[in-house]
C-alpha cells in the first residue's frame, strides 16, 4: 500500500468590474463585466510511505513499512480572465484561463513532458422570465456551454486536449435558491501514436443557495 501526502500554501487574486456597460454607453437595461484573478506560484511538499504485508513463510526480517521522506515540486501560477453580458432574461460569459506548466517537473516518463495549459469556455443561459413577483414555474433557466482545454499533458510528443459541451436546466426552489442538473460530453486525447482517446459523460446536480445580507430594516 503506497500514501503520499501533498501539503502547501497559495494565495488568489481577483478583482471585478461591473461598469464597463456605462462606460462603453450601452443601453441602461444592459451590464457588462469583467474579471481577472491571479493564483501565485505555490511549493507543496509531498510525503510517500509504502506498507508491504507479507505471508507467515516470508521472513520476519523483513522491512513492513518505508518511509520515502518529503520532497516539494513546484505548483505553477494560473492567470484567469473573463467577460460577462446580460441583456434582459439572456446571460453571456466567456473565460480563459493560462497554467504556467512548462518548467514543472514531477516523477514521470521520459515520453510524458508538461507543457503550458489554456483552457477557453464560453455559455450562455436564458431565463424564461426573471422578474421577482411571477410564478417560480416561469422562472426556469436554461443552460448550455463549450470549451477547450489544451491540457498540461504531451505524450510521446502528442498534445492532450479535451472538448466538449455542457446543458442544464435549473429549477426555483425559494426566492434565489435554485437546483441546477447539468449533463455533458467530452472527447479528451487522441488515437495517434498508440495513444488512447476517452469519451467522457458527465452529470451533476447542484443547488444555489443565495441570500442578501446585512440589509437595514425598514423603518416604522
């Protein structure tokens, strides 16, 4: 039985502008955002321990446990930025995040080399209506998203990359509360060079759960 430990510290940045609508003159029913976030360059440090278990004929001399001691590899920063745009009951958004891979090295293969990582995203969802006072039955979303993820991943000297889509529904529960069921279906890698290729499903379910804070009373 082999357990390795992984241990660290890192920090994230962000920062949102909400404004660019006005600034850019947009129609007053109409928003614009963006956003940004740094994650810095972390070290973790990795501890592996191997536990053999033996038969009664194999000699009791034997080493059960092996302590590998900690070693640390180097966690690469991530830089994120993204656009968002809503229009009355229709949200846009698009994102794409860069992974500084290349110069990280980890225990593997000659043949398995890391590189830079970008992954690009972009949905949509519409409401079919959104307004605070109609029926929680009108008040649906629908969802559907695309990306690309040209991975960290290249082995034998062929790129990893994953595509795929996404649609959902979410359900009004109460007030902002909502339930989200998300399928998706995604085709990562490639048949090249005896290499494998994955069709990949997935299903999600979530539940959103929002509410306004410190909100002064109204007076009597």
């Amino acid at each position: 039985t082999r357990t390795e430990n992984v241990k660290g510290a890192g920090s994230t940045f962000g920062i949102l502008y909400e404004d660019l609508a006005r600034m850019l003159g947009l129609p007053g029913e109409q928003t614009l955002a963006m956003g940004l976030s740094l994650t810095t360059t972390a070290w973790p440090t990795v501890g592996s321990e191997r536990i053999y278990n033996y038969g009664s004929a194999v000699s009791a001399n034997l080493l059960d446990t092996v302590d590998d001691g900690e070693r640390s590899f180097r966690l690469p920063f991530s830089l994120t930025g993204g656009l968002s745009y809503r229009s009355g009951n229709v949200l846009a958004a698009a994102d794409v995040r860069y992974q500084d891979w290349d110069g990280t090295t980890f225990e593997n293969s000659p043949t398995v080399r890391l590189k830079n990582s970008l992954r690009v995203s972009a949905g949509a969802e519409i409401s079919r209506d959104s307004g605070p006072n109609v029926n929680p039955a009108r008040r649906v979303t629908y969802m559907l998203g695309f990306y690309h993820d040209a991975g960290y991943l290249e082995i034998g000297g062929e790129p990893i990359s994953e595509n795929g889509f996404t649609a959902g529904i979410a359900f009004p529960i109460l007030a902002e509360t909502r339930l989200s069921l998300v399928a998706g279906f995604a085709m990562r890698g490639s048949t090249d060079n005896l290499l494998q290729e994955d069709k990949i499903f997935r299903i999600s379910a979530s539940m959103d759960i929002t509410e306004f804070w410190f909100q002064r009373p109204a007076e009597e």
